[in-house]
C-alpha cells in the first residue's frame, strides 16, 4: 500500500474512483466527482494535501483539503480553518480498513503544515477514530442550523491543540462545494464522461432524497421518479420537439435552461414524475396528476386531472399506457381520489386512446381549458374514469 501526491495524469481515475464511491449514497447519482474536477483550480483547495492511495499499483483512495472559514459570533471577524473532502476509497476496498489509513496518513501532513482546526461533515462512528467529536462542543455552530441544536454529521478537530482558543463561531464551507447544484447544465455534460450507472432515489439517503424515495414507481420497462435538475438536459431533447408540446398544451422548450427552469418549478410540484427508461436510464417523457386547484377543468375537491407525455421517438410502443397505469393507481390507492378526468385535442386521437386503454370512458362532453399555454382556443374532448367499486 502506497500513498502519494495526485498528479494530472491521475485526475480522471480518481474521478471516476470518487464517482463509484458516493454513487447514490447521499443522492441519486453523485456530485462529489464533479466538485472534485472544478475544485482543483479553486484557490481554497490546497494542492500539497491532495493524496492518493495504492494497492497493486492501482489508486484506491483519494483525499483532499481546502481552506474554509468559521465567523466569530462576537465581532463576525473571519477565523482561518480548514476542512477535507470528498475522501473516497474504492467500493470494493472499504470496511478493510484503507480509509482510516489514508486519513490518518493525510490528517498527520495537515498538521505538520500547521493546519490548526478542521471542520467536515460526516458519520462521527467512523471519524471518532480519526479523533473527530461533536463541532459543537468546540462552540462551532453548522452554517445552516439554529445555533443550538446539536448537528451530529457536522465534525471537527483541532489538529493543533489551543488553536482554536475556546471561540464560538459558525462555520462557513467552501462555495466550491456547491458547483454541481449551481451548474446543473454543466455538471450533466461533465458527467457524460463517465460510464452509464443508473441514478437512484434510496430511503437512507439525505432527507430531501429519502422522502422522494417514497414516490418512485416502476413497472416492467419504466421507472416513474421525481425530476431532477440533471434531467435538464435530456428533457430539452425531447420538449423541443414541436411536435410534443402543442398536441399536450405547451410550446415546445427553446433551450435546456428554460428546460432547467420547468423542472425546478412545473415539475417539482405534487404529481409530477420523469419517465425513465430501466434499459437506458434516459428520460423520455412525463406524467402525473393535477388535483382540483391546478386543474385545467373544473372538478370537485376529491377529483383529479391525469396527464402525460412521451418522447416522439417511443410512440406506438405502450409506454404511455403503461406509465400511466401506474399512475391511476397511485391516484386512487395512495391519494384517495374518487374520479379522475383526461382530456385531449379531438386530432390527437392517440391521447384518446391511451385513456382509453387504461378504463376510462368518453363523457362525450367538449370543453376549452384556458390555462393552456397552446390550445386554449380549441376544444377539448373529456374523459372520465371513476374509482372501481369493490364487491
């Protein structure tokens, strides 16, 4: 077992070694490699503690530092500190053993080059054995939690016993951290470097995920999932077609930024979920359920109004229909829905029918839907499906 200083040639192994060590760990997919990329040329980011870890010549580990900040409650005077990470060991070489050897090694450099005081977030069962404890009992307060709660992911050590001098303070983490989620665009063609893995929501992970977790839906071909700002990209491909958007009531995207924008607004809401294909993980459409006061059409408290999209190059298949057959059942198993209500152009007749194939029946009632962005002009057909009653 070696450890060295990374050099250029290694930045894309470590990458993609940081890439498979936090794959859907805290999120669907990670950002820890891209942060990794940008963070190299950021003048926080300390290239003399910037190791890698070998075993049979091949890098297995990697950690880095950077400089960070903590302001001082009683004059907001910036305090010097330091912080670590992402530290990624290779999937299969942890629990040996490998990441405390490698932190410990970098802990010991750190502190021969006077680094006095780190802060990082992270599972204290492991760290403690780095001598990481609490940040709150050195009185450093987490950047985004009330001053008095206890925040058991956020650590810290002085590595230089009296640097710290018994301030109390919050901790500022470097802005570099946060590059993935302020370039979202940038970050998905970055990530079109690396081998295709498919992107998971999971219940252990961070709470924002986790939550979601609870809404996924798969079915034989599809898996039905929450939007995320990666999709961007992918949803542009395919909203810019004009010959979607107009046949379900919207102008067709005009670049994947307006994309981006209608993930983080129209699509984050209740009821909205990406189509994704299990062979490919590709985004190919969308569907959901608007309840009574989104709704196009005027409906009761306990209705709701289904929708839905796919790509022009998978129509014909079923896809549609069987994505929304998890929807249906969604709608009246988990939400409680008593009817639900449809509606299409009278010359798209392949809407029709996809309703039509999944129970619903046609009120024979035209309707014009002024919340439309195209269409609102033209009249609608109603389709009407009502909760099966059980005998």
């Amino acid at each position: 077992m070696k450890i060295r200083l990374e050099q250029p040639h290694d930045w894309h192994e470590v990458e993609n070694l940081t890439r498979e060590a936090f794959w859907n760990i805290y999120r669907p997919g990670c950002t820890e490699h891209y942060v990794l990329n940008q963070y190299r040329s950021n003048p926080d980011f300390i290239p003399e503690l910037d190791f890698v870890m070998e075993e049979d010549g091949k890098i297995i580990g990697h950690i880095c530092f950077s400089k960070a900040e903590i302001a001082l409650n009683q004059n907001k005077i910036k305090f010097k500190s330091w912080t670590f990470g992402p530290i990624s060991i290779h999937p299969d070489y942890k629990r040996k053993g490998y990441g405390l050897k490698l932190l410990n090694y970098a802990l010991g450099k750190a502190r021969e080059m006077g680094v006095g005081l780190l802060c990082m977030e992270g599972n204290i069962d492991f760290y403690k054995h780095a001598g990481f404890d609490l940040a709150s009992k050195l009185n450093i307060h987490y950047h985004d939690m009330p001053h008095e709660e206890v925040v058991p992911f956020f650590l810290a050590q002085e590595l230089l016993p009296g640097f710290w001098k018994g301030h109390e303070g919050t901790y500022c983490p470097p802005k570099g951290y946060f590059v993935a989620d302020e370039n979202p665009i940038a970050f998905e063609a970055y990530e079109k470097r690396f081998p295709r893995k498919i992107k998971s929501f999971n219940e252990w992970q961070l709470p924002p995920f986790a939550e979601k977790a609870k809404l996924v839906m798969q079915s034989k071909r599809l898996t039905l999932r929450p939007w995320m700002d990666s999709d961007a990209g992918m949803l542009y491909k395919y909203a810019s077609d004009p010959e979607v958007g107009p046949r379900a009531g919207w102008p067709p995207h005009k670049s994947a930024e307006e994309s981006l924008e209608i993930i983080r607004t129209l699509f984050s809401g209740e009821g909205m979920w990406a189509v994704e294909l299990n062979e490919t993980g590709e985004v190919i459409g969308c569907v959901g359920y608007l309840p009574a006061t989104a709704s196009n059409l005027e409906i009761e408290e306990n209705h709701a109004e289904v929708g839905y999209w796919i790509a022009r190059p998978y129509w014909g298949m079923g896809i549609c229909t069987e994505a929304m057959q998890k929807v249906v059942d969604y709608c009246f198993n988990k939400k409680g829905f008593t009817v639900l209500w449809g509606d299409y152009f009278p010359d798209n007749p392949a809407s029709g029918r996809v309703m039509e194939k999944i129970g619903f029946h046609d009120t024979g009632e035209l309707n014009y839907c002024s919340r439309l962005q195209v269409g609102s002009d033209r009249p609608v057909k109603i389709m009407k499906l009502e909760l099966p009653t059980t005998h």
